[in-house]
C-alpha cells in the first residue's frame, strides 16, 4: 500500500474524495496488521492490548487515505483515484441493449411486473493521469 501511496501525484495527495480501493486479500492482511505483531511487553498488539481488530463501523485509512474495500477487484491489485473521477459508463448504442416490461396479470392473475434488463456496463474514468494502478 506503500508503493501505491508514493506513486499518487502531488495534487492529488490530501483531496477529500482520493480512496485507495482494496480486494479483499489485501484488506484482510491490512486489517491483521493493524494488530501488530509485538510480543514481550513490546507494545505492538493493537488498539488498547486488543490484538487483531477492525471496527466495522469505523472506516479504513492508509497513511491517511481512506481505503475501501472492493468486491471483485482481482487478488494483490489495487486502484488509489477520487471518487469524483470514477463513473457508471453503459454502451447506450449497442445493439444487444434490451429494456422489456412484462404485465403478469394476464399470465398468473397477479398485479405484478417484471422487468427485463440486458446491457453493457463498467467503470469509466475522467483522467487517467489521475489514478495509480497497482498490480
């Protein structure tokens, strides 16, 4: 996490929304190690001699950046961005998009509906100079 923190451009470093986003491999080995290690009186054994700990409710940081822990990240990768340069993209003028609403009444008597959604989706970006990937 480190490496990742040093390779963050300068005018980036302190902004509000800069996240380093995590799988949850790494999440769990930060959260271990925020335990410590420490043995014979040395100290290092966590918030209040609790050992190993994470508060759930409270977030992560790193160095002072927020780390947020993503499902479906690949193992050992990480991504430090702002949140403001990340964004749902959705391929608007591909043929395979389809958006049907179905009326169950006259299928089952119920006043339910269904509705059927096949499109294209990912995560798009602003400025790409502006994010460190980790791999």
């Amino acid at each position: 996490m480190g490496k990742v923190v040093d390779a963050i451009p300068a005018a980036l470093y302190g902004k509000e929304d800069l996240t380093i986003y995590v799988p949850q491999n790494v999440a769990k080995a930060y959260v271990r190690a925020l335990g410590g290690f420490g043995a014979s009186g040395l100290g290092a054994n966590g918030v209040e001699n609790k050992g190993t700990m994470w508060y759930g409710s409270e977030p992560l940081y790193f160095d002072g950046i927020r780390v947020a822990m993503v499902n479906g990240l690949g193992s050992n990768k990480m991504v430090a961005a702002q949140s403001s340069n990340l964004f749902f993209g959705s391929g608007l003028a591909s043929d395979r998009n389809e958006v049907k609403v179905l009326d169950m009444q006259n299928l089952d008597g119920s006043d339910n509906i269904r509705v059927v959604m096949r499109f294209t989706a990912g995560v798009q970006h602003g400025v790409g100079a502006d994010i460190v990937y980790y791999a």
